[in-house]
C-alpha cells in the first residue's frame, strides 16, 4: 500500500529526528538577520506537524506552536514557491482564521517553504505583518529563499548527526563487547598461571582502554568524536583516589583532544599511576602526585611529578615493558618527548605532545 502524504512527511520528520526538537538555537540568527531585512515585527520558522505547526525558530512572538487548523505555512509548504498574502482579511482562505481575528492580527504574510532534498514539505520560513502590505521587495524574496535553503541544510544535516550517533553507539556496544571478552580470556589465564603478577598488569592496562573508551564516546552521548584532556584525567585517575583520596592533583588550561589521542594518553598515564603506586608517592600514605598541563604556541606540555614519596632510582628509562610502551606511544603515536627526572620524593615526567598530533579532526 503506497503510503499517504502525511505518511511520507511523518516519515522525513523521524529521519531528521525532528519529534521533540525545538530547534536548540539553530535558527536565531535567521529569523532575526530577515526581520531586520524585512521589518517585520514577527518571523518564524515553522515545522507543520498532523496536528500542530511548531516554531523551531521564532522571533517577535511567544508562542512555540498553534494548532495545524490555523496554519498559514501548511498553505505555504505545498506551493512551488514563496506564498504571500498582502491582506488576510481579504483572503478567503484566511480572513475568518483565528490568527487573523484575533492574537497576534496577522494581516501580511509570506512563507518561503521548507522542502528536504528529496520533495517532501516539512514547513515554511515565514514573515508576518500586523499591517497590509503590497508584497517583498525582490532583494527581500531572493533572500528569504536563500535563507529558506539554509534551514533546510541545518534540518537536514541532522540526518547526518543521527547516523553518525548510531553508528557510535553499535561501535560503543561491540568495543565494550570485545574489552569483556578479553577481560574473561585474561582472567582465566592469570588462574592457569603462576606469574600473575604480568596478567594483572595486562588486564590493568585493558581498564584503563576502556574508561577511556567509555570517556571518548559515552552512551547517553554518543555522537561525540572526541573529550577533553582534564576529563580525560579526571577519568583516569577517578579508582586512585576513591581509595586513596584527592592525591593526584590536575591543574592547568583544558585542550579539546581526539579520540585516538585519548586512547594513547589514557596509558601512557595509566602506567605512570600504576607505577606511582607500586613505586612512587601512592605507595606511602602522605605522598602526592600533581600533573600540570601548560599551553605551548604548537604543543602541550605534561608535567607529572611525586612528592612527598620515597627517593626515584634511576629515571625510570631503563625498565621493562610500561617503559618501553609509553615511550612507543609518545614517539611513534604523537611523534612527540619524554624525559624523566629522579627527583626525591618520587619519579617526575615531562611529555612534550604536538598539537597537530592530538587535536580533533576539522569537520
């Protein structure tokens, strides 16, 4: 059965995801830039529902919706282009329309439709007057058409957003899948195993991939591609002082970073937590660790120093395989440094990480 109009609108409104949307801001700026243009007390951009129109954009008038009965734009979305009615009151169509009658006395109206790539009407952008008036200027038209076009590639990029969203989440669901499965394979071999002392260490490290995982793209947010550098941490350092209390501090400027450098970063300093508390300052009770992020004109600077811990031996370049992965990880992933200072009171680090190599993709 071939479906009806309204079935093909409905169907384009859920795509879009446009049920519940109120527009979260996206039109201001147009429905202000054409009232000016046009001076005109009141413009809306208009998505007309079964059974309502609402205004995901507004400007001059309070309401967010009225009932479809009373729509101008549901006359306005069907037509090929801009529909202007100079008089209300002498149109037939409108003139015993309760919008004309009575709040807010529409008298000049002209509604650009709103129209997907594909043909189906979702609305109109439309222009109101509480006077008559004899029409648009062409300037006024042509950019009311232009402006239209624009809320149609904002609507419309929302597709692109859902899809992306989803794709997220099912890559979430089947990350977490495999770091279970892992988990499981890693459990069992460190109970077959008398050296557990490596399988703890792995499976440690298989945490710390995962909170960042969760960090980079959380379910009830799982459009996002990338966090920040001080949530990262915040994260990451959270098991440390729900045992131990607030003992590692983060201070400095916040960075946007991307979701590969989130994973890289995550164990890079998961293996300077650990260390700090088999080794460093965590291991006694009055020690301390601060990590300061400083802003360079093309890099970010990361300093990790212990306190109040015992002595370091050495500067920690020669150790085992932590060392030798978070030295990969800073030079080949980030082509950036490490150096490392046997301070007393504990092990103090300094990476030095490009920019280029940690911020987010431009879309």
């Amino acid at each position: 059965m071939a479906l009806t109009d309204e079935q093909i609108r409905s169907q384009a409104m859920m795509e879009l995801a446009l049920g519940g949307w109120d527009g979260g801001g996206e039109f201001d700026a147009i429905v202000a830039l054409l009232r000016e243009l046009c001076d005109a007390p009141m413009v809306l951009v208009s998505l007309v529902e079964s059974e309502r129109q609402r205004f995901l954009g507004r400007a001059g008038l309070d309401a967010t919706e009225t009932p479809r009965s009373v729509s101008f734009c549901a006359h306005a979305m069907d037509l090929p282009d801009t529909m202007v009615v100079p008089d209300a009151t002498l149109d037939p169509r409108f003139a015993q329309n309760a919008l004309v009658t009575g709040d807010p006395h529409i008298r000049f109206y002209a509604g650009a439709p709103l129209v997907t790539s594909s043909g189906v009407p979702l609305g109109a952008l439309c222009v109101i007057d509480t006077v008559p008036r004899a029409g648009l200027t062409p300037v006024q038209a042509r950019t009311m058409r232009v402006l239209a076009a624009n809320v149609m590639t904002i609507l419309e990029a929302r597709r692109e957003v859902e899809s992306r969203a989803l794709i997220a989440r099912e890559l979430s669901h089947r990350i977490k899948n495999l770091f279970a499965v892992v988990g499981g394979l890693v459990h069992v071999s460190r109970r077959n195993d008398g050296e557990v002392d490596g399988w703890n260490a792995l499976s440690d490290r298989l945490g710390a991939l995962a909170r960042a995982s969760d960090l980079v793209v959380p379910p009830e947010h799982a459009g996002e591609r990338e966090t920040t550098l001080l949530r990262l941490f915040d994260t990451l350092f959270a098991p440390y002082r729900d045992v131990q209390g607030k003992r590692i501090r983060v201070e400095g400027e916040d960075v946007a970073i991307s979701a590969s450098a989130a994973t890289g970063i995550a164990l890079v300093f998961h293996e300077a937590a650990t260390n700090a508390v088999k080794y460093g300052a965590l291991s006694g009770p009055d020690g301390e660790v601060v990590v300061r992020v400083e802003h360079l004109a093309d890099a970010i600077e990361i300093d990790w120093q212990e306190r109040g811990g015992p002595d370091a031996r050495g500067d920690g370049s020669a150790g085992g395989f932590g060392t030798r992965l978070v030295d990969s990880v800073i030079g080949r992933q980030f082509m950036g440094r490490i150096s490392r200072d046997a301070a007393r009171g504990g092990l103090g680090l300094r990476i030095w990480l490009p920019r280029s190599t940690i911020a987010p993709a431009l879309n």
